[in-house]
C-alpha cells in the first residue's frame, strides 16, 4: 500500500527562530525524493507570494517538489474583489496583486491573516468590519504561532474571538480546511487514509487532519515543546499515532517502517 505525507514548514521543516531547516529536515525531504514517496508541503504561509516563499525554502536546501500555501487557493475562496483586510504590509501588497481592492468604508469580505504586532485596536476595527461584513474569512486556523521564543495568538484564535463577538460564522482558506487539504491531496492521488500528516500545530493542523481520517504526527520542534502541553486536552481518539523530537527522529521511524 502507498503511503504519502502532508508536511508543515514553520517549526517542522524551518524553525521559527532563526528562519533555517530544523534538524532531519533537509534529509527528510531528500529521502522523500530519492524514495519516489508522494509529499505535500503544506504551509500556511502569508508573508510572500508562493513562488517566492517556496524559492527561499530551496534555497534553504529544501529540495520540495510538491508545494501548496493559502495564496495557491484563494481565488477560489475569495471571490469578491472589494475587502476589509488584515495583516502584515507584505500579505496586503500580495493582495493587490490578486486584484483585490482594500477598503475599509465599501467591502463585501473581511480577510484575516496574521501579525504579530495586533492591537486592541486593531481586533476593534475588526470587530466592526466583521458586523458589516457579508462574509468573513480566515487565511488559515493556526493555533498559535511562535516568534523569537514567544507565543502569539493565531488567525484561528482571532477568527474565534470575532465569531463570538458577532455571531457570525466564518471560512478557512489554508489548514485545517477540507478544500485546502483536499487540493494537496489531489497532488498526490492517494486517498486521506493514505496520508500521515506531520506538523508542530495539534491545534491548528492535525485535529482537523485526523478530522480526515488521516493519521498525525506531531513534532516539538515549534510551538509545542512538550508533549504534556496538548495531550491533557484530547481525546482517546485525538492524540496523534506519532510524537517526534523533531523531523530527524520522524525519518528514523520512516526507515523503520513504522510510519
């Protein structure tokens, strides 16, 4: 039976402090490759254009052949071009670039991605765009992210205070959602039974991932440090087959056939 992987970037591939392949994953990638094993890079990323995000990670010495991020779908997530945004400059401009035109008076959608630097402010005027707003959508459902050793609330999180505020339900484009995970798995013409997910999110990434009947393999290398952080908070059924150090001890197991 083939087997295949959907894998994260930031704190599984990349770490989330120095920006570099976090140790196994440059060899991870490459025995994916020489191996003829079907993969997915799966990334939430919203802080440069695919093509240039996936470069700077070959750059890096991650040889990926197979990539998909929230911008590889968003037009067929976000059909209106008039939105009420929010984000880094770069995930604005990126936008723009779509054609989509950022006004905050004449909108019909409310676009969330993430930033570190958020203030109340800024979830206020959130707030009031999203009462207006005819739809709300959430780039992607990270948890939390992590940044220079801290922990910052992720889009899913803020999607989650809006909701509650104004009693509106809203839509994913990146991970965890069907559509997102449904297209990279398209890439690599197995079923979601056949597919591990590998990701340093339970959250954010492998609930919904195992929501698929895909299995999940969690790695403490980003925004979990240690198991007993998310495991007290699952089910029998939520805890994930595999729990890695990092992607080095998740290529030992691959060689071993037990994963």
């Amino acid at each position: 039976m083939t087997r295949g992987f959907f894998i994260d970037v930031q704190g599984t591939l990349i770490d989330d402090i120095n920006k570099e392949p976090i140790n196994g994953a440059c060899e991870f990638i490459d025995f994916l490759n020489n191996e003829n094993i079907p993969y997915v890079v799966i990334t939430n990323n919203t802080k440069e254009k695919s093509d240039v995000f996936l470069e700077d990670l070959k750059i890096k010495g991650l040889k990926i052949k197979n990539y998909i991020d929230p911008f590889s779908i968003l037009t067929e997530n976000l059909k209106s071009k008039k939105i009420a945004a929010f984000g880094t400059n770069k995930f604005l401009e990126v936008l723009k670039s779509f054609g989509y035109e950022i006004d905050y008076e004449k909108f019909d959608t409310l676009v969330v991605s993430i930033k570190k630097d958020y203030s109340n402010e800024d979830y206020a005027n959130m707030i009031e765009c999203a009462i207006k707003a005819k739809e709300l959508i959430g780039m992607h459902e990270t948890s939390t992210y992590s940044k220079n050793g801290k922990r910052y609330p992720g889009v899913g999180a803020i999607m989650h205070m809006i909701k509650f505020a104004v009693n509106k339900e809203y839509k994913v484009v990146g991970k965890p959602s069907l559509s997102f995970y449904d297209k990279a798995r398209e890439l690599t013409s197995l079923d979601f039974k056949d597919i591990t997910v590998i990701s340093d999110d339970m959250i954010g990434d492998l609930l919904g991932a195992l929501k698929l009947d895909m299995s999940a393999c969690l790695v403490l290398s980003g925004k979990v440090r240690a198991k007993e952080e998310v495991l007290n908070t699952l089910s029998v059924e939520e805890i994930p087959k595999n729990i890695c150090k990092d992607m080095s001890e998740v290529l030992e197991l691959l060689k071993k056939g037990e994963i």
